[in-house]
C-alpha cells in the first residue's frame, strides 16, 4: 500500500469514528424520530469498515455463526433494557446477517450465470420467472 492510500484509509476510519461517535451523541442527547435516523447514517459507514475489516480476517462459515447469533440480540438487548438506545443501535445488529445474505446471494447469481438481481422484492408476484 502506497503512502497516500495508507493516509486517505486512516482519514476515511477517523471520519467514520468521528461520525459514529457524533450519532450516538446526538440520539442520546435528544431522543426523537429524526435523530433516530440521523444516527443510523452516521453509524453506516463505521459499520461497513468494521463488517468488512472482519470479512477479510474471519472465516466464511464463522462469519455466518456470528451473524445468526447477533441478529436477535439486538431485540433481546430492547426487551431487557427497553430504552431508546437499544431501540436505536438494537437494529443494527441485524446488518451482518443481512450483508452475508446479500453476499450469498450476489455468489450464487455469478457462480450459475445469473444476472445481478439487485433486489428480488422490486418485480414482485408479478416479475418474470
């Protein structure tokens, strides 16, 4: 790695850091429906460089076992401390699971031939075969 992308990847982990940080600060200083939102945007970007630093590091299958115990943990963490915090970053804790799903399913189109689907869901019942 180059110098230059060496310093631009360490400025992209602070800026993530520094706009995480700023999400859970503004939700836990005013709970509302727009903070709410605000804070899952500024925590977006520290949770792709995580999920994909840990992509590159854990096995395929161990990523899954960690995703699928993840997933309901963020609900379970709501129901026993049911506060806006949990309510706000509980949700989050899905998105490993759906990342690796979405991961599978773009494997799956390439390895059989298929087109890139992008979503399934936008044909609906009445999309072609």
């Amino acid at each position: 790695m180059k110098r230059s992308e060496l310093l631009w990847s360490a400025v992209g982990i602070l800026a993530a850091l520094a706009a995480a940080a700023g999400g859970v600060w503004l939700y836990a200083v005013d709970p509302n429906v727009v903070t709410f939102h605000v804070n899952i945007l500024l925590l977006a970007p520290l949770l792709m460089l995580v999920l994909k630093g840990l992509s590159r590091v854990l096995p395929y299958r161990l990523q899954w076992a960690l995703a699928i115990v993840l997933a309901p943990l963020g609900g379970a963490a709501y129901l026993q401390w049911p506060n806006e915090q949990w309510w706000a970053d509980g949700v989050l804790l899905a998105a490993p699971l759906v990342a690796l799903a979405i991961d599978r399913d773009e494997r799956v189109r390439e390895r059989d031939g298929d087109p890139p689907s992008f979503s399934s869901v936008a044909d609906g019942p009445w999309g072609p075969p």
